[in-house]
C-alpha cells in the first residue's frame, strides 16, 4: 500500500480519484488529520513519517523546503487553476509516478 496526503490546497474529492486509479493507494487530505495550519516544512516533517507521496499544487514548496532532504516523494500538480476540473486531467497522469515512490524526489505534472 501507498500512503498519500493530500495538501489542503486541493480539492478533498481528488482523494477519491486517486484511490480509484490503483486499489494499492491510500489517501488522506490534511484537514482530515488535523494538520491543516501546520507550515510547509512542519507538514513535510511530520508527514514523512507516516506517508510516501506528499501531493499539492504549492509552486512554492520546492524554493521553501529542502526535499531532497525527505523521506517522501514530493508531486506538484500544476494546473490553470485549483478546481478538481481542471486537475482531474493531471490525476489521469500520476499512477505511475505514484508506484515509482521515490523519496527525497520532486516531481512536476503539467
């Protein structure tokens, strides 16, 4: 099983399209397990702990946090806009990217 976290940047129902694209994914949003307020390098601190893929749309974590430092693979969905729409064609792209799971590694999806 993959673990997943969802930035709170995201549409929540993404996490249900996710775990529909591989029976192997489990996701979780950061609302959902009260990390919600937590900075970005606190988020990626305490959730490489507990996940393998950390995904969001934030074009600024790469420039804010070292991580290549981490233990969990970084995935920035860079899309016109945050709605699930416009994102939903990015998801289509990410299984692979997803099984690769390679820590410390920052991936962009265009």
């Amino acid at each position: 099983m993959i673990k997943i976290l969802l930035d709170e940047c995201l549409p929540k129902k993404l996490k249900y399209r996710i775990e529909e694209l591989d029976p192997g994914f489990f996701t979780k949003t950061t609302p959902e397990i009260g990390w919600a307020s937590l900075s970005n390098g606190e988020l990626l601190s305490v959730a490489e702990a507990e996940f393998d893929v950390f995904i969001t749309s934030d074009k600024n974590l790469s420039f804010q946090q070292s991580i290549a430092s981490c233990s969990i693979q970084v995935v920035l969905l860079k899309a016109k806009t945050n709605i699930y729409e416009d994102l939903l064609p990015l998801v289509e792209k990410m299984p692979s990217i997803i099984k690769a799971n390679e820590p410390g590694k920052f991936i962009e999806i265009e």
